[in-house]
C-alpha cells in the first residue's frame, strides 16, 4: 500500500516511514525540513534498499503544495500525520507560527485527504497537553517522586479538555477538526493523545525531548538544567511501541474510526527527573552535573496517561520499560555523538561553570 507521511524528517514520523518501509510499502515522505537532525534522519530513510521512499520538500502551512501532492497521490491507504511545531516554549514566543503549522497546517492536510483520497485512513499525533494542568487532581510526594492521590493508573481520554499554552490550544482545536472528520465527513481519522515518546534519531533539547536531551547531554558533557525539585514525573514510550499503535489502530479501523485514544507508557513506564539521572549515571559510570533552577509557570508536578482504552480496543500495549529503552537510545547517541554535538548551540562556558559548581 502507499503511505504519506508528514513530518517524516523528523523523529516520530521517521519511525513510523521505517516501519512502513519496513513492511513492504511505498511512503510519500513530507517535511519542510525546519528540525536539527533532519537531514541525519532523512539520510538513514534514504539509505540502500529505500528505493520505495519518495521524499517532498513542502510545508504543511501551504494548502495548495499539499493539494497537489495528495492530486498526485490519490491511491494513497493511509495518512500519518506528524508534521507541526513541537515545543511549548516555541509555541509561546511565535504563537502564530505555531497555530499556522499545528491548527491550520492540519486543516490543510485534512482537507487534502478528503478532497483527493477520501477513501483514506489518517492517523494524527495529538498530545497529552489538551488536559492542561490538571491543578484539581490531588497529587502527593512518595518515595522521592510525585504521584496521584486518588488515580494511581493516570489520566483517561475522559478527562475534560482544558487547552494551556499555544501549542496545547493549537494541537489540541486540529485534533478536535481530526476527529470531526470522521462525523461530518466519514473520513477514517484516528487521534492519538501521546505522552513523552522517546527512543532513537531523536535529537532532544532542552525545550523537547527531555529524555533523548538528558541522554546527548549526560554523554557529550553539556550541563544540564533541573527545573523545579526534580521529583515531577512523566509516562514514557518507546517509539516503537508508539508505532506499533499505529499499526493496530490502522488494523482495526472498524472500531478505532473516528476516536480518540490515550498513547503512553502508563504508571509502570514512569520516570522522574532524578530518575532518569540516577539511570542514566549506573549505565554511563559517572556522575552527572546538573544545576537546580526554580520551577517553570505551568509545570506540572506528574502526568501520567492512562492508555487502557487502547488495550481494551486495540489489543495494544506498551513492551518496552525504560531499562530496556535507555540502553538502545544511550547506544544510539554514543554511536551518533558527533552528529549530535554538531547541532547543538556553542558550549556556554559560564553555564558549564555553574552546572560544575
Ligand atoms: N515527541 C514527543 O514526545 C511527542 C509527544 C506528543 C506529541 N508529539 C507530536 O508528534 C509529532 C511528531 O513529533 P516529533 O517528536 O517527531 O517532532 P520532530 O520535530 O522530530 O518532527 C516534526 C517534523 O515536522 C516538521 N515540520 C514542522 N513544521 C512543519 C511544517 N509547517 N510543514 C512541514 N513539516 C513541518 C519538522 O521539520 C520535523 O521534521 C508532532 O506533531 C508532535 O506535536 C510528540
């Protein structure tokens, strides 16, 4: 079958091109190329044996490049789309490019499907940040980390929606225009709410990321921040186990049409700040620099998706714990490390300073 996927220079969407490669496929690849680490990216899917991965240079915010690249696609079986801006902190400082790529880029690429391949099933990576701060939940500090007092399996698709922040608004009005598709105009679309995905060929900073960038910045020596008492927590996913949803949703589209599903890692696929550092000084053999700064506005003290619905009606759940994850990403950026300084910003010798102090 043939598959487009937007955003396939970058870290999700170039998995998800992987996959489908992988399978047999032929993938119609979009990006605009804005992300460090896209060309790498772009690279390894182009590497021998791809001769069925076609690559287009375009930008979702433009709805007529994307018209016509679905014009000349319309056999097209299935939509993955990854493509928009990612960072919350970006998202704040130029909301308009934000809401143009994320709300108005999605619409454009709906639109797109519905007009030239109706027939198509399309899959977009929503974020968990649609439920915003989740101030009303009770949350306690237990063994060093934060948890929910009264919803220890984490937070369910019926949560309400409460949009915080730029990207939150915009990504959370295109997947209600995703899921809208599929009512008013049966287009098979599927909204996955995903939490912290983490894995290989992500190039993490500071801003987005956070695993891959305590990762590249534990192994290349940049300092690193802690915002807040490093006790917050977040589910964690794999990638693969990410596109392995992908595949079960795609799989029974008959019950996943026109819905909404949580995707994390879950309770048991939790990490905190110091967690993760802890982990991260046993495998490399050091110990990590890191200095403390006060808490970001907005910062929560836990998310934790709950993904059972997934399980009940996709017969999908995560497999890969973190201590089997962080091997295979530590590998990776030790493999890849001078690809990855390369992309970095110029070491400020003042923060490195302060992060040794
Ligand atoms: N990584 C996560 O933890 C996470 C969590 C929740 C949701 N998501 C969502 O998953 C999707 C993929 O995220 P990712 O982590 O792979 O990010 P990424 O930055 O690696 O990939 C996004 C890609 O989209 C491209 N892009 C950006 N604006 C574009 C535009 N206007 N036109 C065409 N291409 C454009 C970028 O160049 C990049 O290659 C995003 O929509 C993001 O909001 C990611």
């Amino acid at each position: 079958m043939k598959v487009i996927v937007t955003g396939a220079a970058g870290f999700i969407g170039g998995h998800a091109a992987e996959r489908f490669l992988n399978r047999g496929h032929v993938v119609i690849g979009i990006d605009n190329l804005s992300r460090p680490g896209n060309f790498a990216n772009l690279q390894h899917l182009s590497s021998a044996g791809r001769e069925r991965f076609l690559f287009l240079h375009a930008d979702i915010r433009y709805a007529s490049d994307i018209e016509r690249i679905f014009a000349d696609h319309p056999d097209v079986a299935v939509v993955i789309h990854e493509a928009g801006q990612v960072a919350v902190t970006t998202s704040v400082a130029n909301p308009r490019m934000d809401f143009e790529s994320n709300a108005l880029g999605t619409l454009n690429v709906l639109e797109a499907a519905r007009q030239k391949a109706p027939k198509s099933i399309f899959v977009f990576a929503s974020t968990n940040k649609v439920y915003g701060g989740l101030e009303h939940l009770g949350v306690r500090e237990s063994f060093g980390r934060y948890e929910y007092a009264d919803t220890p399996e984490g937070i369910s698709e019926s949560e309400p929606l409460d949009f915080h922040s730029p990207y939150g608004c915009s990504k959370g009005a295109a997947e209600q225009y995703v899921r809208d598709y599929h009512r008013i105009y049966g287009l098979k679309t599927v909204v996955l709410r995903q939490s912290c995905i983490y894995g290989t060929r992500q190039y993490g900073m500071e801003d987005q990321g956070w695993v891959a960038w305590f990762t590249i910045a534990a192994l290349l020596g940049r300092p690193i921040t802690l915002y807040g008492d490093g006790k917050q927590v977040r589910d964690v996913l794999w990638v693969g186990d990410l596109i392995d949803l992908y595949e079960c949703a795609i799989e029974r589209i008959d019950v996943a049409a026109g819905r909404i599903y949580n995707a994390g890692g879950g309770a048991s696929n939790s990490l905190s700040l110091v967690e993760l550092l802890s982990m991260l000084e046993r495998a490399i053999g050091r110990s990590i620099p890191r200095r403390v700064s006060a808490w970001r506005p907005g910062d929560q003290r836990i998310f934790v998706a709950n993904s059972a619905k997934a399980k009940r009606e996709l017969g999908w759940e995560p497999g890969t714990t973190p201590a089997l994850g962080l091997p295979k990403l530590i590998e990776w950026t030790r493999a890849n490390a001078a690809g990855i300084e390369s992309l970095l910003p110029p070491v400020d010798v003042n923060d490195l300073a302060t992060a040794l102090r």
